[in-house]
C-alpha cells in the first residue's frame, strides 16, 4: 500500500527486548494465561471484569450490539462510579488509607484518607443539589489540579450529573464552546491556580466566557451559578445570585449523601478533544463499562498492589489520561496516589525527582515530552535524589522514542524497571496497547500488544489486515467496554468520523506498523489533527483562530516534528497588505499572532514557528496541500508538487524562508 506517514518508509525497529525479572514476574497480576482467558470468550472476560465493580443491580446483560457503532454493556446493571471509588472503600474498612498526597506548586501539601475523600464528596454532592443539580444535567469544571479538581468529578457522579471537566489551559472561548455545547447549568472553578511561581488567573476566564462578546452577542443563557474555589487568594469580579464560594457552600453543607445508583450506560462525563475540523468533538463515556475498562487496565498495565504501592500519573485531571489514570481507574481500586499541581521545574528542575523521593513512588505514568525535557536539562538532576522506590514505569500520549524510552528505563527506573508504552486515546477510555509488565519482554518505542479481550488490527487503504513487517492505518476490530458512546449531540458525525473509513472497523486517525513479531509501533496520527506535547490539536481549529485576526487573509498549519514535543505548531500566513507594514513590523506579526491564537484557543495551541508567506499550496480544488508545507517546516527538500495549481508556490515559500522571514517562539 501507499506509504501512510512519510516516517514509515524508513522506519527503523528496535531489535532489543527487555523480558521483565523473575522477581516482577512471579508478583505481577497479569500473568501469561490472561489472554488465551481473554481471548477463549472476549464478552465473558469482560462481564468477569466488571463483576468486581460494586453494583446496586447486577448486571444479567453483557455486549448489546445491535445497534452498532452505539455499543451498551452491562445495560441493565446499575451501580454508581463514585461509591465504587470512594464509599466502597470506606464499607469495606478502608477508609484510613490515603487516597491522595497533595502537593501544591507553592510547596503546601494536604493528605486525604479515602474516608477524607468520602466526607468531602458527600458535602459536595449536597451543595451540588442545592444549586439545583440534579441527574442528568451537566456541570463544566475549570479547575487547576488541586484536590477539589477530583472532588468535583465525583460530586458529579454521585448524583448522576454529567461533569465536563475543560483542560485550565484552555482560553474563556474555548471554554465557552464547550458550556454552550453540552448547555452546562453550573460552572466549578477557582480564582486562580499555581503555575511556574505565579497566580494563573480561572475565574476571570469564566467571566469573560459566560459574558456576551466578540463571539457571542449573548451573555450564556444556560449557566445559573459559578461555584468558586479559593485557591490563590486573587481578588475577582463577583456576580451576585450567579457566584458561590467553595467555602460558603460545600463546607457547611452535610457530610451525608446518598449516591444516586444510575444505569450503566448512564453517561459519566463528557470530554472535549480535537478533531479534524474546527469544531471540538464532545465524547461522552458512560459508567459500568468505562469503569470496568479503566479499573481493569490499570490493575493489569500498572501491577498496582494498593496496600504498598505509591501511584503518580503526572497528567492533569483536565484530560483524559487524568480522568481515566487518576481518578476513576486507580480510585476504584483503591490507590494511593500523588497529586501535583504545578510545573516539572517551578521551583527548580528537580520537582518531580523530589516529589517521587518524598512520598516513596513506585509507579510513575507520564508523557514522552516530560521525559524528552529532562533528557535536554541532564541525568545530574534527577540523580541527585533517590528514586530507587520505583519499580514500574509508563508513559502516554505520544510515540516514544527509542532513545527516550531507553533514558526513562536507565536513569529513571535505574535498569530495573518495567516500562509500559500504553496507546489509547479519550475515545477509547481505557488503554487499548501495551505490554504487560509482568509478561511482555519489552522493546524500547512499541506499545507492543492489544490489551486482553482487545481487538486490534493494522489494515491497508482498503481494510484488509497487513502482513508482519508492515505498516497502515491502525484499527480496533471489536467493540470494548469502555469504548466511547458518541459524540455529544451529534451520531451523524461519530459514525462519519470513526466507523465509515473501514465499514464495521473504528478508525483510530493513527498509523502503525506490526514488527517481525507482530508487535504494533505507533507512528502517529495520519489526519489533520496535531499532537504536541501530547496535548490533541486540530489544524483547522488554529487556522481559524488565526484568520479570525484582522491582519489574517489566510493561514495554513501543519505540525511539523519537534524534537521535544514530538510536533510543533508551524503556522504559514497571507498578511493583508493594507494591515501592517511587513518589513518593519515582522516580529510583532509574529508575537500578535502567536498571543491572538493563545486568547482564542489557550496557549497549549500558540505556534512555534509563524511563516509569513505570500501564497499557500493548494490543489486546483482549492485544498491546502499540507503535505508540502509539513516539508517546509521540517527542512525535507519538497515533495512532489505536480497537483499544485501553481507550481512556483512552494519556490516561493522556500526562498521567502531562506530570506529569514521565519519567526520561531
Ligand atoms: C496519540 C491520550 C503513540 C495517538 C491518551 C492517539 C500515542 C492520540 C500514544 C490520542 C502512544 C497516545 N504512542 N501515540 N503510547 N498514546 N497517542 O485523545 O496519536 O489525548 O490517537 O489520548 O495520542 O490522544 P488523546
């Protein structure tokens, strides 16, 4: 077949393996017959899995999937995700263990026994409804990383209300597309959140966004009341009858609280991500089979022994990786966790190394970029503290470099520790691929195998499997519990945008290639979305945010790679002539536009590099070739640009290039 990403061709496949020690072997709780188990009865491996979950009503049900792509299971089961969370530790006598070490940037810390977690979810479901939530409704949470982050997402599950938590990095635009889409009556924020030693203002972001303005000659009709949580002290704007403090309402309220059982295709939550248009995708999960998903894959991905073990997910709970890795995965099956809520080098580029020596970490999950930024700043730092606590080590949300991979294995886990290289995405939920550690003899850069009672596949153009040795677009084969429900408010589009590439297949939007071995590497994504630093962006969603400036006549943005990253935001814009004198103001083009794309999307999607060209390439129907800008930003010499309608665009552009008219963050 055609070559999926231009990396592909010449990819080269590591040939090491690490098999994991005898020691890890004999104690891991996957062990090597899980997935002939999985495999002999896939729907009754998972109806196994989901048995050990707390339901009020057994489930009689498993897979229903006679309405595909919508998927239920367990449909006539109900249970409820925060008791299984919280208030099923405390029944069963384990309410002393401390479900969060809380380290705040500023170096204040707070310790939260499950039974601590326990009172403060039942207060905050009682303020919930008191502010008239009830089940069913959706709460968006705008949130740093502070305890109250989680509190507020099993407040919500308690009583059945649907939390649609927005990343705090997101700008007041976006976090109003996202109220407007999912029509939130409440909003949970903060005043402000610790970010690399500074007040990092949320609450004036939620005023701006509920407030009419450029893009909405409305104020937000929907949200009744901002619940506010006093983090930083900062003072704000207060809108009498609309704001509540924290303090006032969630302190006084009971500390007892019924949780509402709901069905278990109930849905949990709803999760904005990035697509291939300009438009956020809101993917709605529902309970018992995302449940069964998260807590299944990270008692068998993570070994996680919760009376001894330390677990730290450096992610934010603003994504996916922090809802399904922080908070319902790992509480449900009663870890003990590390909650940070600032910045791997605030105050000093040690944090992390510190944090994990302080509280005895065992198990660290993170992304490739935070392993790739260490790399850059030297092993000296974290050598200086003892990490030897560690004996499991993953990673998430990008490819991983073999080099990376072998840094994170050697420095970090000192030779000693398993790494995982786990792929899922927030549609999937749970994680879809990844060795297991107990198991798997790991190499450095693949995510190797498809969980136990998970179909997945690499296929050509036309859907059919590839051999060994080669690579296309990666597909998952069957339906699994925590799979996505849909899209909010739109069915047309989840099945467009997932099941109509390869008829009765979900498209993952990622290439893949199968060694040798049949193991799967990721190559990443093969549309039009970005991955930066493992956050998703689209390309159309920035360049709409770009020609939505007045000096703006057309942009075109590729993610180029980066070696740090992974991608890099790389923006390609017509100036309109009349706007600004290019030859005195070039710079300046380049920070107005770079701080416009930070106020409409936030400042995760602000490019990298900002090219001032004259023309874009198109074809002659008009569409951008981003094939052959992605060149340009990554200094490949031109690929074929016979389809061009003008041929000279791209000499133009080179040469415009040269000419020093790049201007890089
Ligand atoms: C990418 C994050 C390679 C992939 C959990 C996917 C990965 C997208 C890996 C989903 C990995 C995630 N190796 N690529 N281990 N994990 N990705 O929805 O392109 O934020 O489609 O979920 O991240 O990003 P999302």
């Amino acid at each position: 077949m055609a070559t999926v990403v231009p990396a592909l061709a010449n990819l080269h496949t590591e040939t090491r393996a690490f098999p994991p020690s005898p020691e890890f072997a004999a104690q891991a709780n996957a062990q090597p017959g899980i997935y002939e188990q999985a495999d002999q009865d896939r729907v009754a491996f998972w109806a196994d899995q989901a048995r050990s979950l707390a339901w009020a009503t057994p489930f009689t049900e498993t897979l229903d999937w006679s309405d595909a792509p919508a998927a239920k299971w367990f449909a006539d089961g109900t249970l409820n995700a925060c008791d299984n969370a919280v208030d099923r530790h405390v029944r069963e006598g384990r309410g002393d263990r401390v479900a969060f070490h809380f380290e705040g940037e500023p170096g204040d810390t707070r310790t939260l026994t499950y039974a601590d977690m326990h009172r403060e979810v039942q207060k905050a479901a009682n303020a919930l409804e008191s502010l008239g939530v009830s089940k069913g409704d959706r709460v968006a949470i705008y949130l740093p990383q502070i305890p109250e982050a989680v509190i507020s997402m099993l407040a919500c599950a308690r009583i059945g209300a649907i939390h649609s938590v927005v990343f705090g990095g997101f700008s007041a635009e976006s976090l109003r597309q996202r109220i407007d889409d999912a029509e939130a009556s409440l909003v949970i924020t903060a005043d402000g959140g610790n970010r690399r030693g500074k007040h990092l203002a949320l609450k004036p972001l939620v005023d701006e966004a509920l407030a009419a303005g450029d893009h909405h000659p409305e104020p937000c009709a929907t949200v009744k009341h901002v619940l506010t949580v006093q983090r930083t002290g900062q003072d704000t704007h207060w809108e009498k009858g609309r704001d509540v403090w924290w303090h006032d309402v969630v302190d006084p309220a009971s500390d007892s609280h019924e949780p509402v059982m709901v069905e278990a295709e109930h849905p949990l939550f709803i999760l904005y991500t990035s697509g291939t248009t300009g438009s956020p995708k809101g993917l709605f999960h529902s309970t018992g089979g995302y449940l069964t998903g998260v807590a299944t894959t990270h008692k068998m991905v993570f070994d996680l022994k919760p009376e001894t073990d330390v677990y730290w997910c450096s992610a934010d709970v603003g994504w996916i990786t922090g809802h399904s890795y922080i908070v319902y995965g790992p509480m449900t099956n009663g870890a003990t966790q590390v909650l940070y809520e600032g910045t791997p080098n605030t105050p000093h580029e040690g944090r992390w190394w510190e944090i994990i020596q302080k509280y005895g970490v065992t198990i660290f999950y993170t992304a490739p970029t935070a392993i790739r930024t260490f790399m850059k700043w030297g092993e000296a730092i974290p050598n200086q503290y003892d990490l030897t606590s560690l004996r499991l080590l993953g990673s998430v949300g990008e490819p991983i470099n073999p080099e990376a991979w072998m840094w994170y294995r050697r420095v970090i886990g000192g030779d000693r520790c398993p790494v995982v290289d786990t792929w899922w995405q927030t549609e999937t939920g749970s994680i879809m691929i990844s060795p297991l550690p107990g198991v798997t003899a790991t190499k450095p850069g693949s995510a190797q195998k498809p969980m136990p009672g998970v179909g997945v596949d690499v296929v050509d153009d036309h859907g059919d499997p590839v051999p060994d040795g080669s690579g296309g677009y990666l597909v998952l084969t069957e339906p699994w519990p925590s799979m996505l429900r849909g899209i909010w408010g739109d069915r047309p589009r989840y099945e467009r945008t997932y099941w109509s590439r390869f008829p009765g297949l979900y498209f993952a939007g990622d290439g893949a290639k199968k060694d040798a071995d049949g193991d799967i590497w990721l190559l990443g994504r093969v549309d039009d979305v970005m991955n930066v630093s493992g956050h998703r962006l689209s390309t159309t969603e920035v360049e709409h945010a770009l020609v939505s400036h007045p000096w703006v006549a057309e942009a075109a943005v590729v993610g180029a790679s980066d070696d740090v990253t992974g991608q890099a935001v790389v923006a390609f814009v017509i100036i309109r002539s009349d706007a600004v004198d290019l030859n005195e103001d070039g710079h300046e083009v380049a920070v107005a536009l770079r701080n416009h794309v930070s106020h409409e999307i936030g400042p995760i999607a602000k490019p990298r590099t900002i090219l001032v060209v004259t023309e874009v390439p198109k074809t002659r129907s008009g569409k951008i070739m981003r094939r052959l800008l992605r060149d340009v930003a990554e200094h490949r010499p031109v690929g074929d640009v016979t389809t061009l309608a003008d041929s000279t665009v791209m000499d133009a552009i080179t040469a415009g290039l040269e000419a020093g008219k790049a201007d890089e963050d």
